[in-house]
C-alpha cells in the first residue's frame, strides 16, 4: 500500500513540475516577445550624413528635418556634410557605420540612382550596404534660357535647337549632377544636340548663364527663382508631373508633347545594413511625423520642394525603379563619371 502511494505522490509531483515548467516557458516567451516589441529608444546623440556641402538642397533638407527628427527621437540630430566623389566619400562612411541607428545617410538621386550607371566601380552597393528609411521629398528641375536667349518657350528652344546642331550650350552644376541628366533627357526626348558645360557647382555655372556665356540650364527653382524675378531670366518648362505652385504659369515638358517626361532630384533617409528593424520602424515613424510638421512644410514650400514620406519596402521598390530610369539616359548620352 505504501508503494503505491509513494507512486502515485511521485507522479503527481512530476505532473506539477512540469506543468509549473511549462508556464515558466510561456511567461518567459510572453516577456521575450513584448520586449522585441517595444520601440527603440536612442540614448545619445544621432548624426545624419549629407553627401554634399552646406547650404544646397541636400544640406537644406537635412537641416530642417534634423531638427524635428531630434525632437520626435529626445536626441539631438546632428548634420554632418561630408562633400567630394559626387557623394561617394559619405556613402562609403554610412556603409561602413555600425548598424545601430546612431549613423544615418541621405541618399539623393545622384547616389543612389545616377552612380550606380555611371561608375562601373562604385565603391558601395545601394542594395547591399543599405536599407531604406524613407524618401523625403522631391524638388523638380526647370528648364531657363538666359538673357540673350531669343526663345521664351520650350518648343521654340528646341524648334532652334534643331535647326543648329551643336550651336547651343547648356551649363549644370557638374558632370553627373541633377542639372545635368534632367537636360540629357529633354535632349533624348526632344531629339536636339545641345552641348553640355559642366562647372563646379550651381554658383558659377549661374553666373554664366546670366553673363550670356551659355544659353541654358536646368536646376532647382530656388537657384532661379530671384534671376527670374529680375526679369534677367525666363524658365521655359518645369520637369515635375504638376505644374508649380510657385510658377502655376509655367508648363511642365510633358504637357508639352513628351509623354511621361520627369525629371526631379529627390531626396531619402538610409541607414548601413544590419540595422534592426525596430530601429528603422522608429526613424521611419519619426522622419514621417517630421515630415508632416508645419515648421518642415513650410521650408520645403519655400524651397519649392514636395514631402513625399513612404515606408521602407516602398522606398525601396522607388530606388530599383529610379535606378533603372536613370541608367537609361546615362547609357543614351554614353555618360562617364570624372
């Protein structure tokens, strides 16, 4: 009888063992799982790359959002200009950061996009050694003419385009630059042979326009805007799908007969590969109420520059198709980097 007890008391503690083991187990995975779940909090302070020097589009954007990002994070965000290699030299920085958040690079149509085609050697991989935040927003190219120009519409530049080849000369900030692809594309689109004068930023190749030393160029609104103004220039086309709010008088190319004509530079948060998920959600989460702050908005109306805040996966699909867009006017005009 004794046996049979002990037997039975045995059992009943290996029942309740295990059973006090198994809800152990599912406390700890409850806990485990609400832990993975909760949002990343930054504990110090953040830098944000830029790719190009101060006072650009790049540097302007970065800075407005720097300052609302921080707030949204409870750290500072602190810009950092790391110009040179047409943005190569910060990428090649963020791509080697550690991946925890504390190092974040804004990619621009340049050097996510227009690189990748025209370096067969680029020292990073936009796949491989990033993962996409968020795109910010958009600026669109316009189209001017300078003081001597006779022209004072698109299809007339192009109708005198044709009619000399090779005897018009168009200016942009540099070989690779926004400026510059958006007028090979109106050339491939137009079917026009206009030359191509590259300078060493937007400063000089304006002073130029302005002086008559070349007849066109394509750039930001903003770098325009006060020449226009003056009446000493006239843009011709505006290279956004809208027309804008800041010129609603000015056509964009594509109304003008070519199909599908955009040409914007564009700008978007990346962080170095490996970078948790939580994390990115919460750059993502925090850049996108930025974004949508008056103080943000306000800049990027005055720059002429449109949000265009979207998930990570999406920004992602929008670098493949960039890339792909651009690659093809590269190879069109056989561009080669410096």
């Amino acid at each position: 009888m004794n046996a049979m007890k002990n037997k039975i008391t045995s059992e009943i503690r290996r029942i309740v063992k295990q059973r006090c083991t198994n809800i152990f187990i599912g406390l700890s995975f409850l806990v485990s799982g609400f832990c993975f779940a909760q949002e990343w909090v930054p504990e110090r302070t953040i830098r944000l790359i830029v790719p190009y020097g101060v006072g650009g589009s790049s540097d302007v954007i970065a800075r407005t959002l720097a300052v609302e990002l921080g707030k949204n994070l409870g750290q500072s965000v602190i810009v950092e200009n790391k110009a040179g290699g047409q943005g190569v030299i910060a990428m090649q920085d963020a791509a080697r950061a550690t991946p925890d958040g504390y190092t974040i690079i804004l990619g621009h149509v340049g050097t996510l996009a227009v690189n990748p085609a025209m370096m067969p050697k680029l020292p990073y991989d936009v796949q491989k050694d990033f993962m996409p935040v968020t795109l910010l927003a958009k600026v669109p190219m316009v189209f001017a003419v300078g003081p001597k120009s006779s022209a004072t519409t698109l299809p007339q530049f192009i109708s005198q385009a044709k009619s000399a080849p090779g005897k018009f000369s168009y200016g942009s900030a540099g070989n690779g630059s926004a400026g510059h692809l958006a007028f090979e594309m109106l050339k491939t689109s137009a079917g026009i042979d206009v030359i191509h004068v590259p300078y060493k930023g937007t400063g000089a190749q304006m002073t130029d326009l302005l002086a008559g030393n070349i007849d066109a160029a394509s750039a930001g609104l903003p770098g325009f805007l006060t020449h226009v103004k003056s009446g000493q220039l006239k843009i011709l086309a505006v290279g956004s799908v809208q027309r804008m709010q800041a010129i609603p008088e000015v056509p964009t190319v594509a109304e003008l007969g070519y199909k599908n004509f955009e040409s914007t530079q564009w700008f978007g948060l990346l962080v170095p590969a490996q970078t948790p998920e939580a994390v990115i959600a919460r750059i993502n989460k925090e850049a996108l109420k930025a974004l949508a702050s008056p103080s943000v908005q306000k800049r990027l109306l005055e720059d002429s520059s449109v949000s265009a805040g979207m998930g990570p996966a999406d920004f992602a699909k929008f670098i493949t198709a960039e890339q792909k867009r651009w690659g093809q006017v590269v190879r069109n005009a056989n561009l080669t980097a410096d």
